[in-house]
C-alpha cells in the first residue's frame, strides 16, 4: 500500500470544495439542529465511509443505477425530514436537552446514515472520488476523500449546534423544515433537468 500526500491532498481538496455547497452538507446542518450532532455525524460519516469505498473499489457500480430513482428517493427523504420537522412539536419552551434524551443513538445514527447513503448515489463527490481512484491511487483518494467528507459534515454540525444555541428551537425547526423542503424540490428538478 502506497501513499501519496499530494494524492491525498489533492482528493481532500477537490471532494471538500465539492461538498461544501452540496445538499448533504445542509441536510446534515439541519438534522444537527434538531437531533444530537455527535450521533448525526457518526451517522453521516459512517454513510461517506461507505460511499467512499464503493466509489474507489467499484465506480463503475454508479452507471448501474437509474439516475432519476436515486433522485426521486433522496427527494422523498428530503419530504419526510421537512414534514418531520414542520409538523411541529412543543413550543418554545420545550426543552432542548428533553428532546434530546428521546431520540437515541441509533434512531439518529440510522436516520443521519440512510439520508447521506441514498442522497449521496451518484453525487459528484462520489463521481470525483471514482475518478481520482482510477488516476492517483485508490489508498490516497480514499483517505482524501472520507476526511473531506467527514470534515464538511462536521464542519456543518458545529454551525447548526451554533444557530441552535442563539435562535428559538421553534424557528430552527421551521428554517430547517423549509430548507428540507427546498432539497426535496431541488431533488426532483433534477430528474427533469
């Protein structure tokens, strides 16, 4: 097994750039405002773990699958998260921690993981990871790609962990619930375009 740090680096950067604006990136914001960030990021990471290998050890496997069915799913998982998240549960004053507390490691890990694991079929990331496998070493693209993957989901937990803090729970909901909403219709254009 060879490493190449410039492979490595060049994968982190690519994927990561990539990834910034990508739906998953907002998909795990939002779920990180209402579920516990830990649990959602071991979910998230575990989920790009596995893309990670399907797309170094077999990128050919994302041609197998009809385009538009993985977008009408992830499109549908985007539906479900924002009806979750805007048909409302206790007001204002619920308690954060006592939400927190019903919703156990894995129903989060499970629910951060299949969002991540549908969506992420034949994203680009997963695309470019594919292609970088094929040209600067599957070992360095692999470790570039995953730490890139699992820095932005990071990277978004810590920023919906800070909104949480500073805006009501009620309105964090309801910005999540539409930008759920948002992915979902995003998702379904592009099985058109």
């Amino acid at each position: 097994m060879h490493l190449d740090p410039l492979a490595i680096l060049t994968a982190f950067g690519l994927i990561f750039l990539a990834e910034l604006p990508d739906k998953t990136m907002f998909a795990s914001l939002a779920m990180g405002t209402r579920m516990r960030p830990l649990y959602v990021w071991y979910g998230t990471s575990t989920a790009f773990l596995v893309h990670v290998a399907i797309a170094v050890g077999a990128g050919s496997l994302i041609g197998l699958l009809p385009d538009w069915i993985v977008k009408l799913i992830s499109a549908l998982l985007f539906a479900f998260g924002a009806f979750m998240l805007l048909r409302g549960g206790g007001g204002d004053e619920e308690d954060e921690a006592g939400s927190r507390t019903v919703t156990g490691f894995w129903p989060v890990y499970s629910t951060a993981f299949m969002a991540v694991f549908i969506s992420e079929w034949g994203d680009l990331t997963q695309i470019t990871t594919a292609n970088l496998a094929a040209t600067n070493g599957t070992w360095s693209t692999a470790i570039g790609a995953a730490a890139a993957l699992m820095s932005v989901s990071a990277l978004a937990l810590l920023a919906g962990r800070f909104i949480a803090k500073r805006v009501p729970l009620k309105t964090v909901q309801r910005i999540g619930g539409l930008c759920m909403a948002g992915l979902a219709i995003w998702s379904l254009t592009e099985i058109f375009v």
